[in-house]
C-alpha cells in the first residue's frame, strides 16, 4: 500500500490558500461581487456536466461564456479591483519593500508649512504614492523641479500663476503646480471645511495619495490620507503622519 506522504510544505501551503480565499471572501462582501460568484459557480457546474455527458455544443458555449464572463468581471469591478490593489500598497509590508520618499522630501515639506503659516499663505501639497496622479498632474503646469520648501512657498504666493492650486509631488520632485484636485462628496464633512481641504480629501478618496493643507484663514496645518483628515497638526505631528504614510 502506497502511503500519501503530508510535509511541513504542505501545510503551509494549505494555510497560505486557506488565508487567501478567506480575505478575497472578506473583501467582496456586501459588495456586487457575490452576485457574480453565484453567476460563475452555475457557469462551472453546468461546465462540468457538459464535459461528463459529453455534450460539444453546450460545452462549446460554456467555454465561451467563461472567457467572457472574466473579461466581463475585469471591466464591471474595475472600481473593486483598484480599491485592492490600493489597500494591499498601503500595508506595511510593501511600504518597507517600496519605499515611497526619503526624509529629506519629508522635511522639505513640514519646513515649506512653517513658511507658510509665517506668510498666512494657504496651500495644498499632494505626494503621490504607488497609484498615478497624471490626470490630476494634467491639469495643472508641470515643473519637474528637485523639491525645496522655499520653491514650494513660492508656488502658493498669492497672485502668482500657480498659487491656486494644488503642487504633485513624486520621486523627490515637483512634477507640477496649479493643479485641479477633485471635491470630496462626503456628507460628514465639516461646513467651515474650505475648498482646499476638501480638494486634499477628495483626492485622497479616489487615490492613495497623501495631502498637506495650510489653511490662510486659521494659519492651521492638516494631513489628508484615506479619506481622512487630521487637522491642527503640529510640525511633530505632521512629520510623523507623513513618515507613516510614505516610508
């Protein structure tokens, strides 16, 4: 008799499926997904019993059906989709793999605040992470420019060109100023909350960036991030949100 030997191998790689299929169940739940598993999992069963009793033609559509029924997938859960890959760059892991930007950009950042509040000028700065902000780069004017928190205080001077905006930053760099930032829907927002501060949470919403705010009515700094705001930061506090956020 021929014994079935189970490794260590084994194991781990039946837990590491096991966790697998428990968090793609996790995620899709109450979403529009587990309508289209139940689609997919009639799709296989009448799959199988096409290819048992051996009927082409019904196996021949089915096998059709399939192919569509993932692009279909693809295309209808883009949204679900994005949001997943968004979470899985936000956790720790691959935030210590991939590094987003080193303290330098960091400082240069909590220092251009400092200039801010000093000049009771209101700003928005956005650091892209892993998702692409070039539709947003798009509208605004592009620099390209080694970041400074002196060029950045410069951007937002009032009536300068690019001073009603937003500033990109990404890889160390000023990639562009006087961009338009998409406003947060949210109901919950605070009525006293201005443009800027919901341009920093709208983006946040709809990418994985992070977002700085000075306001020029309270000379206050705010931090924006998954949809959240943190407002009345300290230069300590501030300096901390981003350190978490982008190393």
């Amino acid at each position: 008799m021929r014994f079935i030997q189970f490794r260590f191998v084994d194991f781990l790689d039946v837990v590491i499926v096991a966790f697998l299929v428990y968090q793609f169940l996790r995620f899709i739940k109450g979403t529009r997904a587990n309508q289209m598993l139940v689609g997919l999992a009639f799709i296989l069963v009448i799959a199988f019993i096409a290819n048992v009793w051996q009927l082409a033609g019904l196996a021949w559509i089915v096998n059709g059906l399939k192919t569509v029924w993932i692009v279909a997938f693809v295309i209808v859960f883009q949204p679900e989709i994005r949001r997943a890959l968004i979470t899985l760059g936000r956790t720790r892991v691959v935030r210590f793999l991939l590094k987003a930007e080193e303290p330098r950009t960091i400082d240069e950042i909590v220092k251009a605040t400092d200039l801010l509040v000093d000049k009771g000028v209101g700003g928005i700065i956005a650091v892209a992470r892993r998702v692409g902000l070039k539709t947003f780069v798009e509208t605004g004017v592009p620099l390209e420019a080694m970041i400074s928190a002196e060029l950045l205080a410069t951007i937002f001077t009032p009536h300068s060109p690019l001073h009603d905006g937003a500033v990109i930053i990404k890889d160390h760099h000023i990639i562009a100023a006087g961009c338009i930032l998409p406003l947060s829907e949210s109901p919950d927002l605070d009525s006293a909350l201005g443009t800027r501060h919901r341009a920093a949470l709208g983006l946040t919403e709809e990418t994985d960036a992070v977002c700085v705010v000075v306001s020029e009515e309270t000379r206050t700094k705010s931090f924006a991030v998954g949809g959240r705001f943190y407002r009345g930061l300290d230069n300590a506090a501030l300096r901390e949100r981003l350190l978490d956020s982008l190393t």
